[in-house]
C-alpha cells in the first residue's frame, strides 16, 4: 500500500539569540529519505536570518 511522501521537520538553534527553531523539510527523494530546505530562514523569536548548515541534519521531535 502506498502511503505517500511525508514532511519532516528539523530543528536548528538561532545564531543570535541561541533559541531552538524548527524547518519544514520537503521531501524530494522517493526510494530514498531526501529533504530539501530553503538556504535561509527566520528565527521566530528574535528575527534573525539564519542560514541553513550543510547536511546531515537531525530531525525535530
């Protein structure tokens, strides 16, 4: 049965403020778990960009 593509969120900590944030990770690869995510992204507590590091990332809980 198939059950499709699933999202999975990572979570990176802010360079400013040191806050945990968590990036939608669109999925990319189909026989394999590949994510794509976007080269920068906002910290939602203090507005910092932050740029995303190079993989391995480790998945939010």
């Amino acid at each position: 049965m198939f059950r499709g593509r699933r999202s999975v969120d990572f979570e990176f900590v802010c360079w400013q403020c040191g806050e945990d944030c968590v990036v939608y990770g669109k999925p990319t690869g189909f026989w394999r778990e590949l994510y794509e995510l976007p080269e920068d992204w906002e910290c939602w507590n203090c507005d910092a960009t932050n740029l995303t590091p190079d993989p391995p990332w480790t998945p939010a809980e």
